[in-house]
C-alpha cells in the first residue's frame, strides 16, 4: 500500500462520487475553492497497487487560536485498516506546516467513533462541521442506509414525498405559490450571486452569527458552477428577490449549503417553495440524497436538546420536510505539540461562554 500526494483530478473524483458518502468538501474541486481563498490544501491517496484505497484532503489552518491541520469530512477510505498509515502520513506534513494539532471531522456515522479513539485521538472541545445532519432518501432504497448507492432502485414520487411532509410544510408550500412566488435556477449563477450576497448579509445582521466571507461564496460558486454541481436558487416575489439559496451536487447527493431571506416579506413562506423546487430538481436529476445539512441535536421525541446550538432556528423547518437524521462521528484532535493544550482550554472556556 502506497501513500503520496495525488496529481490526478479525475482519479480524485472517481472514488469519492462512488462512496456511500460523497462529502463534496472532500472534491478536488472544493480545494481550489480554498486554494484560491490562500488556505493551503493537501490531498493524499492512498493506493494499493493500481486500486484507491483511500483519498483525504486537509488544509492548514493559521488561526489565531493554534495553527493546525483540519480535515473537513474526511478522510474517505475503505477500509479502517488503511488509518494508521494515512495519519502518519498527515502527520507529517502537519510537522512540517508548524501545525499543533490535527482536526478530523469525519463525514462517518457515529458508529465509527472508536476507530479515530483507537489511533489516538480525543473529542475537541468545539464541532467544525454539522454533526447531526437531516436528510431525505428519494430513492424508495436509501443509500446512506444500504451502503450501496449503485444499487437499481426506482425513484421515490413526489406524492410519496408530499406524504412524509409535515402538513404545515405542505401547506406552506401551497400557499406560496398561491401567493405568487416563483422559484427559478440562475442560468447565471456567478452573476446572479450578488442577489444571494446582499440578502445573506441581511440574515448575518438579523441573526448575529458568523457568516462565510463574500470572497468565499463568489469561490464556491465560480468553481462549481461551470461543472453542474452548483445551483443558485431565487424565490421572486412581485419582481423582487425575497430568498435565495446555494444548492451543492455531488456523487448522487443535492445538499442545500447556504440560504438565505429578507425580513421585510417574511410572511411569505418563499423558502418552504425553494426548499420543493430543489428536491422536486434533484429527484429529476436522479440523486439518490437531498441533504439538509446541519440541525440541532434532538432526542428520541425530536425535541432539541441545546437550545442554545446554532442549528437550533433552522431544525424545525428543515424536519418538516420530512426525512431522517444521520449522527456523524464529534469532531476529533490530534494532539501534536503542548501548544495544543492551550489552544484546548481557550475553546472550552468558549465553548462554555456559548452554552454548547
């Protein structure tokens, strides 16, 4: 078995589109996104003999709190037996980037929590990514349940669909239309994008949280786009933008990655017609996944469970689509110099201060 930075895009690709899951933020695609926003990328592939293994992309990260090496869900691998090796491997470059530590944040079911504990790494204190993720199968054999997303099965109807819906979304959705409001796909996303920006900026100040940067957004969708894996939504309402939204596709999965809404018509349940447009687009595309992204951790009743968590104001809308809830593995730390410590008490003390 073989370890070495990769070269080839299309290998890269190859391999994670046929997962079970295909986290595009493990795309060869997303590390020029960050590439071009000057966080550096590292992808290794691991090979035994003409065979992949394995492929893992991190990025060094010069954040004030400690310098480090964080792997946004990844690694993807087949096998937990090729983890030791690879994270030699990570490790090493994290050496030689001055980093104090190793972050994963696996896109693996919670499962899987004992094989990263095994290799020695420990819970960090705060999450990088979303952890509990709301999703919907729209194929009648789910294929994050399977395991097999290869595997013929029929697509799921929208009356199916509709069915599994909490009626409030359903008549939201209706009354949305009846209100007037049509979605379109930007045939122009990289042009259309300053919609999205301006009313992105508008939810930040409404909602006071920390936002990904304009240059960010305008990275994502230029490199996305132009490959058919980026859809820009936009809810119109009497000639005027009201909601928007950046929809990811990859590997057989829609996820619903950035939205966002104006308060002066927000008694208009414009996303809840958004939010149809893409799932109705995605069953026509035959993706196996509608993925939610990120809601609040819940109990057995669907009750939240941290009031405080930042999903928190989202769950209930996204779970009235319907669906069903996939626990990833807590984001893990590789400690790798005492500098790590440091960093580890300064996120508990925030992680306090938060509440969650």
């Amino acid at each position: 078995m073989t370890i070495a930075l990769a070269t080839n895009q299309a290998e890269w690709d190859n391999f994670l589109v046929a997962r079970q899951f295909s986290p595009f933020l493990q795309s060869w695609t997303m590390g020029e996104v960050y590439a071009e926003l000057h966080q550096t990328p590292v992808r290794w592939i691991i090979k035994d003999g003409d065979e992949v293994r394995g492929i893992c992309m991190g990025l060094i990260v010069p954040a004030r709190r400690g310098r480090h090496l964080s792997v946004p869900y990844g690694p993807v691998i087949t096998d937990p037996s090729v983890l030791p090796e690879l994270l030699e491997a990570i490790k090493q470059t994290a050496h030689e980037h001055r980093c104090s530590f190793i972050r994963l944040s696996p896109h693996w079911p919670v499962a899987l929590e004992p094989t990263l504990q095994g290799v020695g790494a420990k819970p960090a204190p705060l999450h990088l990514l979303a952890e509990h993720l709301w999703y919907i199968p729209l194929k009648e054999t789910d294929p994050w349940t399977t395991g097999d997303k290869n595997i013929h099965s029929a697509m799921r109807s929208e009356e199916d669909l509709l069915k599994h819906m909490r009626s409030t979304a359903r008549n939201l959705i209706r009354r949305a239309e009846k209100d007037g409001v049509t979605v379109t796909a930007s045939s122009d996303p990289v042009g259309d994008l300053q919609y999205f920006l301006t009313l992105h900026d508008e939810t930040r100040q409404r909602h006071k949280f920390t936002p990904y940067s304009n240059a960010f957004f305008r990275a994502q969708v230029a490199h996305f786009a132009p490959r058919k894996e980026c859809t820009l939504y936009l809810a119109h309402y009497r000639n005027e933008v009201i909601s928007a939204s950046i929809h990811m596709h990859a590997g057989g999965e829609t996820s619903y990655h950035h939205g966002a809404s104006t308060f002066a018509h927000r008694k208009v349940p414009s996303s809840y017609l958004l939010q149809w447009t893409a799932i109705r687009d995605a069953l026509k595309r035959g993706d196996g996944i509608y993925n939610f992204w990120g809601i609040a951790p819940m109990n057995d009743t669907g009750e939240i469970t941290q009031k405080n968590h930042p999903f928190s104001g989202v769950t209930l809308f996204k779970t009235g689509f319907g669906g069903k809830l996939l626990t990833l593995v807590h984001c893990m730390d590789i400690p790798l110099s005492p500098k790590y410590y440091v960093t580890r008490t300064i996120e508990k003390v925030r992680k306090w201060k938060r509440g969650f």
